[in-house]
C-alpha cells in the first residue's frame, strides 16, 4: 500500500513498527535486529554519561545515526511529571532541537504500570513547550482522550505490562480508543510474539511499540523480521476487512453441486 | 580558589574557575553527543563557551542510551 503511511506529528512513515533500543546483547545486535525489523522510529533513554570510563566506549548514536532514524527519547524510570519533564528538555538538547519524545511516567517499579495523572501533568507541561507528546498510557479511553485534548500527539495504550510478553489483554478497551481518539494510537508494552502485533494491527492500531519482544527473542534479528511482517500482515488484514463471523454456522467453501456421488 | 560541584551524583574538585566548555574537555567528553544541566536548568551547547562553573553547582551530563 504505497499511500498506507503512519503520519506521526505531520511527519509521513513507512514503517507502523516502532521499537525500542534496550536489552541486546550488544550495539551490533540492535543495528541488525533494528534494520531487520525495517522500523524507522526508535526509542532510546536518557542516563547519565559514565563519567572517568568512557573514552573510547561506543556511543548508540553511532550505532543509530540520527540521520537515518528518527529517534523517540523516553522517559523510562521517571515516576513523576517534574523527572519526565526534566528527562525531555535534556533530551531536546542531546538531540539539537528534536522535539518528538515518548512520555512515559510509571507508577511502580513492580508494574511499570502508568501514573495516568502524573503523565497528563507532564503532557500539558511539554505541549506547551512545543514538544510533540507520544504518551504511554494504561487503556481507559477516557484518559486516552484526555491526553489527545492536551495536544498529544499520538497516545500508546499498553497492551500488558512492559516487557512481560503477555500479549493483549483487553482488546475491547483498545478498541474503544481506536474508535474515538483522532490521533493515531499504538499499542506500546506487553506484545510477546509476531501474533500479538497482528492482532493489535487488525483492531486498528496505527503501529505498535515494542523492545523486548525481539531484544529477549532467541534470536533477535530473526523476530525483527517476523515482527516486520506481522505489523504489515495485521495492517493489510485490517485496511482488507475481515469476514462477518458466523458462530456454529459453516459454509463450504466448494460448490455443493456437481458432485459425481448419485443423489438420492 | 578550588571549585567543588556534583556532577553526576559525585563530588568534584576543580583547582581553578573554569567554563562549561572547559569541564567538558577536562572530562574529555568533547567530542561525545552529550546534553548539560546545571542546578535543573540545561545549559544549551551554545553557551557552553561562556557559562562559568559556579561553585557548588549540581552538574548532570547526559546520554542517549539503549531504552523501551
């Protein structure tokens, strides 16, 4: 679908498949499991540099240059809006200027489960300092929208807790915030195999975030792959329409007539 | 007249007045993609030549690394 594209704060993607940078055993598993997964976004964090031992040490940048990527800076590990907000302005600086950030303020440190008032006070701060908000939200519609009506950009239900694999547990409540928030939503957290992305694909999602889902994989570069093609096949079955279901009721799907058994 | 900050959590002695820029070099940190906050207010790479360390500064340099 040439003209199929995720348009994300005015800005056009190929690739409904965002993922995140963490977890790989090294910098060359995640250029090779990133390229092969074909995504265009990427996330990354904000830490303190490791001041004394550094000198030589191998940067992500170079590993995922800016100009071939557009990168999604976080705020992981930040549990109010003042530490999420700080993240994102040292971010802009690290990042000259970019202002597209995934906002993402945790609850706990068991549940990483989204502090959802927290995460709009953060909204309504970076908005008005002209960043553009993809949120990490838990998946109450009513929320959702209320992050789409402080200016976010794109909000990120989570299909289950981050980085437990554990698939979509609610797809009636996504669905409900697919049908009424206009910007474009992607799940983000809990997707565990290449069925899980498809599946939230054919609800209707915009894109999917995930990271440990291929980071944790046996083999990375190979579910990047799979996840590539999933993103793409749930997207195709959505844009497609799938058949009415008809519960206990089949239909053949070869003629009924014809047959050369003798008719009674 | 020896400047004492934190940077980065750790205390730090520096003899001598010093700009940002110049802690950069002296943490040879000049040619990394870093980002500069002092006292919770980022210190924008274009002023790094002229802002003074000012003693007792509480100092974080940043980077981007490997995240969900």
């Amino acid at each position: 679908m040439p003209n199929d594209k995720l348009v994300v704060a005015g800005r056009a993607y190929d690739s409904r498949l965002l993922v995140g940078t963490g977890k790989y055993r090294d910098f060359d598993e995640t250029r090779r499991a990133i390229e092969a997964s074909g995504a265009q976004i990427v996330t990354v964090a904000i830490r303190r540099m490791n001041i004394g031992q550094n000198a030589n040490e191998p940067n992500l940048l170079d590993v995922l240059p800016p100009s071939k990527y557009t990168l999604l800076p976080n705020t992981a590990g930040c549990y109010n809006a003042q530490d999420a907000v700080r993240t994102l302005r040292l971010a802009r600086e690290l990042l000259d200027g970019h202002a597209l950030v995934k906002l993402e303020v945790l609850g706990d440190a068991e549940s990483l489960y989204p502090n959802m008032p927290e995460t709009l006070a953060a909204a309504k701060t970076l908005v008005s300092e002209g960043f553009q908000v993809m949120a990490y939200c838990s998946d109450d519609p009513i929320l959702a929208k209320q992050l789409e009506d402080l200016g976010c950009v794109a909000v990120m239900p989570l299909a289950s807790l981050i980085g437990s694999g554990m698939g979509i547990i609610n797809p009636w409540n996504l669905q409900i915030i697919i049908d009424r928030v206009k910007v474009p939503v992607l799940v983000d957290a809990g997707i565990g195999t290449a069925s899980d992305a498809a599946v939230a694909m054919e609800l209707g999602c915009d894109g999917v975030l995930m990271n440990t889902a291929i980071a944790k994989a046996r083999d990375p570069v190979r579910m990047g792959r799979a996840m590539k093609l999933a993103v793409e096949a749930g997207r195709e079955a959505f844009l497609a329409g799938r058949m009415a279901k008809k519960p206990y009721q089949a239909s053949a799907s070869s003629p009924e007539t014809g047959l050369i058994q003798k008719s009674a | 007249m020896p400047i004492r900050v934190t940077l980065n959590g750790e205390p730090r002695e520096f003899p001598a007045p010093l700009t940002f820029s110049q802690l950069v070099d002296e943490l040879d940190l000049a040619s990394k993609r870093i980002a500069v906050e002092r006292n919770g207010e980022i210190v924008p790479r274009s002023r790094l030549a002229e802002a003074a360390v000012a003693d007792g500064d509480r100092i974080e340099v940043v980077v981007a690394v490997g995240g969900g």
